[in-house]
C-alpha cells in the first residue's frame, strides 16, 4: 500500500475527557474555593482535639491528597502551555523543544505548589499539616511513577531524564523545606535587600541560554519505534488471526492495527477496567474493549477486535460501491476517510494515519495489497 505523507504536522493524542462531577465542580471556580475553605476551617477545627498519632496520620493522608492534586495540576499545566514548548509524552513527539522551559515546569512547580500550600496551611493556623510537607513531592514522584506503570507508558519514557527530575524536585523540595517552609516567618520573601531581584536575573538569563539549545530527536524516535514495535508484535500474536480473517488484505490490516495502538495508548488495561465498571453502572452504550467499540453489550478485547475490524471492513466495501470511490486518488485518502468513519476528529485521524505510516514501514514494506483496486 502507497501511503503518501501529505503533513508532517505534530499534534498531540486526541485525548477523550467524559463529563464528570468532579469535572463539573472544576468549572465553577465559586464552588471549589468555598470547597476548599470548609476543608481548612474543618482541619484546624479538628486539629484542636486531635491526639498527635490522628495528626501524624491525617498528615499523612493530607500529604498524599496533595500530591495526587499536584500531578493533575502540572498535567494541566503542561496540556496549556504546548504553545510554549512544554513537552508532551506522545507517540509521535518528534522533538524535544524548549528544554529550559520544560525544566522549569516540571522541577520548580512542585516548590512553588509546596510554598503556596504551606502559605495557607498556616493561615489556617494548621501548622502541624506542614510538618515534613516536602515529602508531598516523593509522593507525586511516587504517584507518576505508578501512572506512567499503569497506562503502560514506560517504553516512551526518558529514563535518563526522568531521574534527573526526580532527584532536582526532591533535593529542592528538601533545601527549601529545612530552610524556608518550615519556619514560618520565611515564607514571604525579603524584600530589604536586592539580591532576590539579582538571582531572578541570573535565572532568566540561564532559562534564555538553554531555551535555545537543540537536542536531538533521535533518542525520542527510538523509544518511539520500539513502543510501536512491541505493542504490534502483541496484538499481531494475540489477534492477528482474527484481523486478517476478516479484511484478507494487508491494506486494512495496516489500518486495524494503526487504530488498535492508537486506542490502546489512550485507553490501557486500567482505563478500560473503569470503563467496564462505568458500563455495569449504566444503561447508555459505551465503548469497550482494546478496539473501544461502541456497544449496549458486554464484549471483552477479542470480541470488540472482531467487531471493530468487522466495522473497518464493512465501511470499505460501501465506499467501493459509492459513487465517491471515483473520486479517490489514493490509498490515503481512502483511509482517512474509514478512520474518520471509525472515530471522528482531525486530531485522531492525524494521530491514526501517522502510526500507519510507521505500521507500513516497519512491518509492511513489501507488501502489494492496495485499497485502490
């Protein structure tokens, strides 16, 4: 199959976010703020009767609830600022741009979210919450850790780079609490001398220098390829048979298993064990299985590949019998078109023909099926 490139546009994963409360909660700002006042006026009413053993273990879970809101809070940070070159953990990310900023987000927002805390804990006079509270930071390093364990990320990570966040987080974390947070009156800075608008030039001066450096793409491409090359050898080993049963053309095998990778990127194991439990919960038909087929029936991976194959297959037989088949140049506009059909959205059809791309040219470089025949 002739695959032919019309973009190299980068775009990120097309993410799909459900309506939830918590959601709902989030955009009314009104509503959170009053949330969390009553969470504060509650911890230090309490903090009045409680035995040190309750303190340490409600610091304990305080800390943890902390970390996990930071993780969501950077996550959000990053989705806003891609404009600036925050990077992204994708399956298609080409380069590493801005590598200052980058650093900056993800090492100094932590410190800058323990400092704003801790500002309010002791507001609330809460002072026992901010006992030990860099440890709020191993805890988010922890819980990424686990996230990125979870949504089987691991093979696009930077290894290298990952633990050099960690260990500038955590030793910052730690430097800041034993000589800032955890005395009170060290909180606001001191404004009697200048050294601090001195050290801020310094910094931007540092963050302008890197800002321009420019790292290769080569390392991202490589973990890039060999998460693809892993995922394809699993899902050709575990449903090949059934794909290929069903098109009997190598052409819509590319695109099946494009779709299949794509899917199971933004919705691994664990997500799809929420959707199951989400789908016993409710009447409305969801999307299940690794191929997320849309269904009022419980199917499991094997069934939704069959089915999400079989969907595939069908929308290419009706295009043959349209009066637009005419009108096909190529075999790219062919699949986008049975992409879109598959799952609507410019991002998502972007992210699928760009994973054939790569499906054809690592696993099919020979092969003579086309679409247009």
């Amino acid at each position: 199959m002739k695959i032919i490139a019309l973009t190299n546009r980068i775009v990120r994963p097309g993410f799909v976010i459900r309506a939830s409360p918590l959601s709902h909660l989030l955009k009314q700002p009104g509503s959170v703020f009053r949330t969390v006042i009553l969470i504060l006026m509650w911890l230090f009413y309490k903090s009045l009767y409680l035995s040190s053993k309750t303190k340490l273990m409600l610091t304990i879970i305080v800390h943890i609830a902390l970390a996990i809101l930071l993780f969501f809070l950077v996550n959000w940070i990053g989705k806003h600022s891609i404009s600036i070159g925050y990077i992204e953990i994708t399956i298609f990310s080409q380069n590493e741009d801005s590598p200052a900023f980058n650093f900056l987000i993800r090492v100094l927002s932590p410190q800058v979210f323990l400092i704003v805390v801790a500002s309010i804990l002791y507001g609330f006079n809460a002072d026992y919450l901010v006992k030990d509270i860099y440890l709020v930071n191993v805890y988010y390093i922890a819980f990424r850790l686990l996230a990125s364990i979870a949504l089987g990320r691991l093979l696009l990570l930077n290894w290298y780079k990952q633990i050099l966040y960690w260990i500038a987080i955590i030793s910052l974390s730690y430097v800041l609490y034993i000589n800032v947070i955890q005395y009170k009156k060290n909180i606001l800075p001191d404004l009697s001398t200048l050294s601090n608008e001195l050290w801020i030039v310094i910094l931007v001066f540092i963050y302008q220098v890197m800002n321009n450096l420019d790292f290769s793409s080569a390392k991202p491409a490589e973990r890039r390829e060999k998460y693809i090359h892993k995922n394809y050898d699993f899902l050709k080993k575990k449903y090949g048979s059934i794909i290929h049963s069903i098109t009997q053309n190598e052409a819509l095998d590319i695109i099946v298993y494009a779709i299949l990778i794509y899917e199971d990127f933004n919705r691994p194991r664990i997500v799809r064990w929420i959707e199951y439990v989400a789908f016993f919960l409710s009447t409305k038909p969801k999307t299940l299985g690794i191929m997320q087929f849309r269904t009022n029936n419980y199917i499991g991976d094997s069934e939704s590949v069959r089915l999400g194959t079989q969907k595939i297959f069908n929308k290419f037989q009706s295009l043959k019998q349209s009066a637009q088949w005419s009108l096909y140049e190529n075999d790219y506009q062919v699949a986008r078109d049975i992409i879109a059909d598959y799952n609507g959205g410019e991002s998502y059809a972007n992210e699928a023909i760009n994973l054939m791309h790569n499906v054809q040219r690592m696993f099919y470089p020979n092969t003579t099926d086309e679409l247009l025949v």
